[in-house]
C-alpha cells in the first residue's frame, strides 16, 4: 500500500539505464519511484495512482502523445514529458494535449528535478484547506472550484485542466484586468523564464479553446504584444 506521506512518479521509459537514472534522481528529493516499460503497463500502474508522470514519447507499443490524449480523458495527474522528440513541434504538440511541462534527453537532472518538485507542488491539496480557499470563481458561464479545482461550465459539464493549466487560469481570475507578463506566468508555473519559450503561449491557447467565446464573441484573454496577456471579463468569487 502507498504510504500518504510519500509521494510518487510513475517512469514510463523503456531504457533501463534512463529509468535508474531518473529513479535515483527523485529519490534525492524522497519521490519514490514505480516503472513502466510500456504503454500497457502504465495503464496498470496508474492503480498504485502516482503523484506525477514523467512519459517517454517513444514506447515499443505505441506513441507517448496517444497515451497522453487517452490519460487525460480521465486524469488530471501532472505529466513531464521526456523524450529525444523534443524539437518545437512535438513540444507544442504534447502540451496542448495535456502535459504540464516538457523536457528534452539528454537533460540536466537537477533541473528536471526541479520541474518535478514544482509540479508536485502546484498539484498538492491540502487536506484541510483554509476558508480562503474555499472559493469558487464565477466568470461568463465558468465557474472555477478552488476546493476541487475543477472548471465547471453552466451546463454542470466538468472540464478537465491539468495543474499548470488550472494554476494559469487561476492567476487570471485572480488578476482580471491586469495584464500579466510571460516573465510573471512563467514563476506561476516556477519555470525560468526564457523569451523564446513557447510553454507559456500553448498553455494560455489550450486554456482559450477550453473557455470559446464570451457572450460579444471575444475571448476571454487578449494578447498585448511585448506585454503579456489581460484576462478581459468580471470575476464574482463566493463560498
């Protein structure tokens, strides 16, 4: 049995050397690790429900961006790519599918160590959360549970985030009206900022597509070019 107190990732990698390498590393930070060689493993070790995923896209059975668009139809468990597939492409590819971060082979471990820590972050609920964050964030049709972190349209339909997604539109809502860097979005996200990093702008298109129009038929966040992004509708928070 899992103990609570510690948290997990789950390596769906098939080089064993990769594998050792990435599990040594996170137990530096006590992340424990389990592995899967391929695809259809993971699908059964997603029953020990690991705290973060850190996938290859390259897989004997199959394609890391495919398990990835599957994953997300029921999960919302961080998600690290690495892979050699890593050219601009394929990184604008995996993060509008759903992942959270991408990181190329060969890597410095420390930073990946990093991202993973920051993802574990943004993804942990408190088990008692405080009254302050209680709240859910009514804007257009859209209403944002802080408590459940779910993105719940009018409809009672669910929609699915994932953490950096979910800690994006929150940083939004929080700030309507107020225009916010890709250098302020990028330590929302605990990323370096890089200017010609594109993780930032893929996250807030997927987070557009999710939104669709306002009533006028605007969007709900507009560019400001060399700015940065303005959330551009009324916020109403309640208990």
């Amino acid at each position: 049995m899992k103990d609570p107190m510690r948290q997990t990732a789950l390596i769906v990698e098939d080089d064993p050397g990769t594998r050792h390498v990435l599990s040594s590393t996170l137990a530096t930070a006590g992340i424990d690790s389990i592995h899967a060689a391929t695809g259809a493993v993971m699908w059964q070790q997603l029953d020990h429900a690991p705290d973060i995923i850190i996938l290859d896209l390259s897989l004997p059975d199959g394609d890391g961006l495919e398990l990835l668009r599957q994953l997300r139809q029921t999960s919302d468990v961080p998600v690290l790519i690495h892979s050699r597939r890593s050219d601009e492409i394929e990184r604008i590819i995996g993060i509008e599918i759903g992942a959270d971060d991408f990181m190329p082979k060969p890597c410095n471990m420390r930073e990946l160590l990093a991202r993973v820590r920051g993802l574990l972050r943004r993804s942990q609920r408190s088990p008692q959360p405080g009254r302050a964050d209680l709240r859910r964030l009514h804007f257009g049709e859209w209403t944002l549970d802080t408590a459940s972190r779910e993105l719940i349209h009018a409809s009672q339909a669910t929609t699915p985030l994932g953490v950096s997604g979910y800690a994006l539109l929150l940083a939004f809502l929080e700030h309507p009206y107020e225009t916010l860097s890709r250098e302020h979005l990028s330590r929302v996200l605990k990323r370096e900022y890089m200017p010609y990093d594109r993780i930032i702008d893929v996250h807030v298109s997927q987070i557009r597509r999710t939104l669709g129009k306002q009533a006028d038929g605007s969007s709900f966040i507009k560019t400001l070019r060399s700015q940065g992004y303005v959330f551009v509708a009324d916020v109403e928070a309640g208990r």
